[in-house]
C-alpha cells in the first residue's frame, strides 16, 4: 500500500476529481467536463508546484476533510473558505505543509459554491479518455467522493511557490454575462430576444454541474415545435419549453433538441461557476467575432 494517498475523512455535499477536462470526444456523445472555475484550479496547482494538468479536488459549498499518508504540500482557493489542519487555522490560497495523519479540513463556502484543493503531486486516479475529471452526466471518471475512499497521489515535480497569499477574484455579487446571440435566436420573438439581453435574471438553486439555471422573464417562441439534435458547446445558452434560460457549463450535453439563443464567452465561465443561487445575472449582447 502506497504511502502517496489521502482517505477522505469528510466528504462534502459533492466533491469531485478534476482537471482541464477530456475535450475533443463530442462527437462521441463524452462531454468536456473539467474544474467550472478552471483558472481557480490552474492557480492552486502552481501553489504547490503541481503542472497545470493535475488533477485537484472540486468541492460544492460545504467543503471537505481529508487525511494524507504522508507529508504532503496544499493549497485550497475558488471560494474563500475556513482551513484548518488539526484543528488549527492555516492560510486560504497559499501552500501549506500538511503533516502525515494530520486533519485538512476545507470548511464550507464563506462567498461563492466551488473549493479547489491541490495537493503537491496530484491526484493519480485512472483517467478515463485521458483525464482524471468526475463527469456526473456521462458517469465517466472517477465516482464523487464519499467517506472513507482513498485517492493515491502523484510524487511531487517542483518546490511549492513561496507567497503568503495569492489574490483572487472574489465570487459575483452580479453575474454579467457577454453573450454571442444564435445560432437560433430566431426561433425566438424580437420581444424575447430584447428581454434576453435586457432584463435581469437569478441564478437559480436547481443549478449544477450541467447548466447554470436562471429564474426570471419567460422567452416567448417565434416558431413551434422543436429541433432536430444539434451540437451544444461550452457556454450554449438554451432555452428549454419553461421558456428559462440554461447556460450549458463543463458537464453539459453534447447533443440538444431545444433552441440555443446565444453563447457565453467562455472568459465568463470561470464566474458563473461560483454564483450562489438568486445572484442577480444580466445578459450582455456582443457581436460575433
């Protein structure tokens, strides 16, 4: 048994294994997955020397707690959270020495949803189509964490930065999304489409991995019926027959029959995966490149 692991001591609501994601497999129905705040992920994995593509721990709100076999190197960003180790307060968003046995525990989200935990060496599960990331709409990858699993590391490549703290965006009282209108923004009234880029909408709770749900103005259709499938891509915004819009994130279909009325700049992206349910979301049209 490997000494290079850490047992899961507290799980969360919803931990999971990410890194870039497994792109280029949409036209075999595997959608990207992948970190939602990817440059949150990015950044702890510099903290403790870790290349951009190790695989961290994505965690939802509430945090987590885990155990290393041996001596390890951490860094914890995204939402800014409580961390301690056995008990004591350490730093959030800087590497931090974490003794074999001891306690990390990321406590729950003081602002935004999604923690990121890095730890130096990386998280080596198998990767499935050459990335380690949970997809919860496939079921590729890794299973969501639950007590007691364990999760085998990497040997660490590189000295961990020496900072005291790293700065990062804090998560969106308002979420503004620049969005490319189309490709089938005509299957909506002009009405609908001056509403869309208008008038303000929520983040809404049943919000997740797969879409970014908003509560708010209904869009009116022009035309009846439905599209035959068509590709979606990272950002689509589609509009479902509630007639709310959906912005599709890292876990979303790769094939949808209800009509798309604009995509997100995916520099948007990293933002709305931090926006906790009734953050106010406007909609901010931009022409196509």
């Amino acid at each position: 048994m490997t000494d290079r692991a850490l047992a899961v001591v507290r799980a969360g609501a919803l931990t999971t294994v990410q890194d870039r994601g497994r792109p280029g497999h949409a036209h075999l129905g595997v959608p990207r997955s992948g970190a939602l705040d990817a440059p949150a992920a990015a950044l702890v994995n510099r903290l403790v020397g870790n290349r951009p593509e190790a695989a961290v721990l994505e965690t939802t709100l509430d945090g987590c707690a885990l155990r290393p076999r041996s001596a390890v190197t951490v860094a914890v960003g995204g939402a800014p959270c409580r961390v301690t180790v056995d008990g004591r307060p350490v730093p959030w968003a800087a590497p931090v020495d974490v003794p074999a046995g001891a306690v990390l525990d990321v406590g729950a989200a003081d602002s935004g949803v999604r923690s990121y935990v890095a730890v130096s060496g990386g998280i080596v599960v198998e990767p499935v189509l050459g990335s380690r990331s949970t997809d919860l709409l496939s079921g590729l990858g890794p299973p969501p964490l639950t007590d007691g699993a364990v999760l085998p590391l990497g040997r660490p490549r590189a000295p961990h930065a020496r900072v005291d703290v790293a700065p990062q965006p804090a998560p969106p009282a308002e979420l503004v999304l620049r969005v490319t209108p189309g490709p089938r923004d005509d299957w909506f009234t002009p009405e609908a489409v001056r509403t869309f880029t208008s008038r303000p909408y929520r983040v809404s709770p049943a919000s997740n991995r797969i879409g970014l749900r908003m509560d708010g103005p209904v869009l009116q259709r022009a035309r009846p019926g439905e599209l035959p499938s068509e590709g979606m891509v990272l950002g689509a915004v589609q509009v479902p027959p509630d007639g709310r819009p959906v912005v599709f994130l890292a876990d979303h279909p790769t094939t949808g029959g209800y009509p798309v009325i604009g995509v997100v700049r995916a520099a948007c992206l990293a933002a709305a995966a931090q926006a906790v349910p009734g953050t106010p979301v406007r909609f901010l049209a931009v022409r196509r490149r």
